[in-house]
C-alpha cells in the first residue's frame, strides 16, 4: 500500500483546498496520472500519482483545507481495477474484530490499577495515582503542570488548575481568531451563507495587509485619448491583418507606463527591510477578473515587446485566468500593476496596492467631454480618468504627480510610443 502525499507546490504556498476529485475510489491510476485539483491562493494544481495501482482509500473530500506533506488518498500497487470494495469488505472482520479487543477491558473496570506505573512519557513525573487518573481523563499532559507542592509532587487540585487554564485559553484563542463579521449570528430575515473560496479569502486578507502595512496614497488626473483613437482607427485593420491580434488600449497604457517607470523608477521598486530594491526590468502586471476573483498575471519585459507582442500576451494571459490555467510563474514577480475598471463602466476608483509593489495604475471609462482647447475653443473629446496609487513611504506627492502627468503626456502624443516601440 503507497500513500499519495500533497507534493511541494511552490516556496509560498503551503496549504491548498481540494477543488475536485478527478478519479473515483477503485480506479485503476498510473504513475504521473492527475488525480486531484487543488485550489490554493494563487492559482489551481493537479496533483499526480507517485505510485501505478488501483486508488483504494481517499482520506480527503472535496472541500477539505490541506497542507503540504498531507496523506490524501491510498494506493494499492498490487490490486487490480475493482477489487478494491473486496479487499475492503475482507479487512472489515479484522478491523471489528480489534476494535472488540481494544474495547473489552473497559468493560470490567475493575480490572483497572490506578495506581500502577504508566509507560508514557509521564513517568518522570511525581505525581499521585488520583492525580495521573484524573490526568488521564482531562488528557493533560503532568510535564506541563506546575505544582504547588515544595517537594514538586502534582496533585489532583493541580491538574484540575491546569485543565481549567487550558480551557481559558483555549476560549480566548477562538475569541481573537474569530472574524468580527461572524459576531452577529442571528438575523430575523431569510440569509445564505457560502463558504468563500480560498481564493477569495487570500484576495481578502492580502488587501487588507496592503492596507494596513503600505502608507497608501492615490492621485489622479485625466487623459485626452484623441490622438490614440485616432491612431487605433487608423492602424486596426492592418494591425490585425499582420499579427493575427487586435491593436486595444492596454497596449498603449502598458507602453507609456514603462516610459514613465523609466522617468520615476521609485514606482518601479520595492521595500526590503530597510533597504529600496530598484528593479531595472519592467514585468507589468495586468488585472483580470474571473469567477473566482481578480488576479494578477504578469506581462515579462514589457519593455522589449512590441505592441503586436504585448496585446498576443495579455490575450494568451486573460484566456489562461479565465480558463483557470494561470501557472504559479504567470503570477510571481510583477513590478507594477494595471486595473482597467472602464470596462465594468467605472468612472473614478481608488485601485488598491499590490504588495509588495508601490505603485499601481487605475483605468477607467471613456466619456465624451465638452474640453476647452488651447486656443479657447471648445471641442468634444474622448476623456479618461486615471488614477495612481502609491506607497508614500518611497514615493513622494510630487514624483506621483509627475509620474500620471508623464503618462498623459505619451498617451497624447502616441506617435513617440510607436517610435519607442
């Protein structure tokens, strides 16, 4: 009998939640087979099997939390396909008959010696036979009592302190570790509670942290996007005849924050302790939103590409989030982030830091807009909001500003990211 054991994932991801079963009890697996998805705060994993045989025991169901290392199912290398509800239904006397011998001496406890020597761990202790009985029935362990007695003796009064420490404290953990939201428990209208994913849970919990750990700023200013819808009308058809892709906005935005990252490379860093990591690469990552939540893929050396190979990317990348393929090195090691919330119809938002990166751009709707020109004349023109979002511990007021003023400048005049690119 082999064990199938939840493998080494990645170096930051410990624990996972079973999303599916891909064979059933009694199936005949091979070595390297999937067996099991496992959902885990980043992205989901198949888990394979060690061993060739036929699966005879699954310790897991679908839903349960487990940690790396984890024994979830069972293995019989030498069992054929379908034989494992025989070999069951064979063990099943054994098993009964055991259980039968380990039960019978409680049923004549007169047969019982408190008093004598037991063979655990314990026996260093100095304790009475009344106090290692009552040990025994609280399940406390005599090396972590403290004795009132000089001479180091435990009683019973003392395990009876300990067991009652131990419950105190055993409430008092339950009380800090309980969310707030779950106080309230009852409600005098229908509700339906589900259990969030643990997806959702990381989503939570990590905007929370960047909250809580970055001095978060936002700043904003707007975008005439003109000149890039005109370029946009005019390059499309031939853009998508030659690379086979759409010539979209991310492209454009992608483009000019990389010249900006260039202009304030404060935004493209990073707090390590008391040092500032300056990143000389530019991995840029773009938000997308699937059924599960948002996530982060990561567009490598942005600066390299061509805008054909920056819209081939975040294509590939937002079919693999929303298919559910998204690899753990699709996720890692991003330098600066995009939200596009325009296309949910948002005007004005505050994006949210992702950590441990200081700075992150927020997209949103084009509105038409009656603008007063240079000359005072007045034209309607195609207006976007922006927003940045930046970690005031690095990056001060006037480099942020400065920074969304770079980008509007090169949105403006897309002819020089053409050029850059």
């Amino acid at each position: 009998m082999k064990e199938i054991k939840i493998p080494e994932l990645a170096e930051s991801i410990t624990e996972g939640t079973i999303s599916e079963w891909l064979v059933k009890k009694g199936d005949k697996v091979e070595k390297g087979d999937p067996i099991v998805e496992l959902e885990t705060d980043k992205v989901n994993v198949e888990v394979n099997a060690d061993h060739a045989g036929v699966l005879v025991e699954i310790l897991h169901q679908e839903g349960d939390d487990v940690e790396v290392g984890d024994v979830i199912a069972k293995v019989d290398e030498a069992a054929e396909a379908g034989a494992s509800v025989e070999q069951s239904n064979a063990e099943t006397p054994v098993a009964q008959h055991s259980e039968v011998e380990v039960e019978q001496p409680s049923q004549h406890p007169v047969q019982e010696e408190p008093s004598s020597e037991p063979t655990d761990e314990q026996n260093h202790v100095i304790a009475s036979p009344a106090a290692r009985k009552r040990a025994r029935e609280l399940n406390i362990d005599l090396n972590s009592i403290q004795p009132r007695d000089p001479l180091g003796r435990v009683r019973p009064e003392d395990v009876e302190a300990a067991a009652s420490k131990k419950q105190d404290q055993k409430q008092s953990d339950t009380k800090k570790s309980a969310p707030k939201a779950t106080e309230k428990t009852e409600f005098t209208k229908p509700v339906e509670r589900v259990k969030m994913t643990r997806r959702r849970q990381t989503i939570a919990n990590r905007l929370v942290e960047a909250q809580h750990e970055a001095a978060m700023l936002t700043t904003f200013n707007e975008v005439d996007l003109t000149e890039v819808m005109k370029l946009r009308s005019e390059r499309k058809d031939k853009f998508l005849e030659k690379h086979d892709v759409k010539l979209g906005f991310m492209s454009f935005f992608t483009k000019a924050v990389v010249g900006a990252l260039k202009d304030f490379p404060l935004l493209n860093a990073e707090i390590q302790g008391n040092e500032l990591v300056l990143k000389k690469f530019y991995d840029i990552g773009i938000a997308v939103s699937t059924d599960d939540g948002l996530v982060v893929p990561v567009v490598r050396d942005a600066d390299r590409l061509d805008f054909a190979g920056i819209e081939k990317e975040i294509s590939n990348l937002g079919k693999k989030a929303r298919d559910n393929k998204l690899g753990l090195s699709d996720l890692q090691g991003g330098t600066f982030t995009i939200t596009n919330g325009g296309i949910f119809g948002s005007m004005l938002s505050t994006p949210i830091l992702n950590a441990p990166q200081v700075g992150i751009l927020g997209m949103h709707n084009i509105q038409k807009r009656a603008m007063v020109m240079p000359d005072d004349s007045i034209q309607v023109c195609p207006m976007m909001y922006i927003a940045l979002s930046y970690d005031h511990r690095i990056v001060d007021g006037k480099d942020a500003v400065q920074f969304l003023v770079r980008i509007k400048e090169l949105l403006e005049d897309p002819y020089d990211l053409l050029l850059e690119g």
